[in-house]
C-alpha cells in the first residue's frame, strides 16, 4: 500500500507493529507476547486494533502479512489468538508452515 510504513517494536518477551499511512496521525497496531508451548517458543497475535480514521484500506492485513514474513525469516511460529489474524490464518492456506 502506497504510503504505508511499519515498524517494529519489541520489549522482551512482547511486541507490538504499528502501521502508519503518510499524512494521518492513527496508528494500526497488531500486539503479540512470546509463550512457550510444547517446548517451542512461539507468538500469540493477541490483537489487530486499526482506528477508524485509517479502516477500509488494508492496514489490518499488511500488519498481519508483516507478522507472516518476519516469521519466515526469523524462524518462529504464530499462535492467531486475534481472531482476525485466525481468518487471515484460514484465508491463505500457504501460512500453515508458521501457524503453531
């Protein structure tokens, strides 16, 4: 999405993604904690929370692509706790390989 930026931020064992679009003030967030399950650290997407004032563009789906791809290359599984990110989950088969 044009105009679109997200950014990380990780403080121990939680983290958020905050998505920004150029000339708005609200922020997307997709929140996450690490759990360990089954002797494999992985991470819960406890929430997907898009203002209003930025609804109806796709924030919501690039924050969860971001979460998708870092878990790719970082080698971690998601737990979709969130139940959007669970649809998200549902919708593209092609994640199973980092759903925990």
């Amino acid at each position: 999405m044009e105009g679109l930026t997200i950014t990380r931020h990780e403080e121990q064992s939680k983290g958020e993604y905050h998505a920004h679009i150029e000339g708005t003030k609200a922020i997307g967030r997709l929140t996450w904690v690490e759990r360990e399950i089954a002797g494999e650290v992985v991470r819960v997407a406890e929430h997907t929370l898009v203002p209003r004032a930025i609804g109806g563009r796709g924030v919501a789906a690039n924050l969860v692509d971001e979460l998708v791809k870092d878990a790719r290359e970082n080698g971690f599984k998601i737990v979709p706790q969130c139940s959007y990110v669970e649809k998200k989950f549902d919708q593209n088969p092609a994640w199973s390989d980092v759903r925990a």
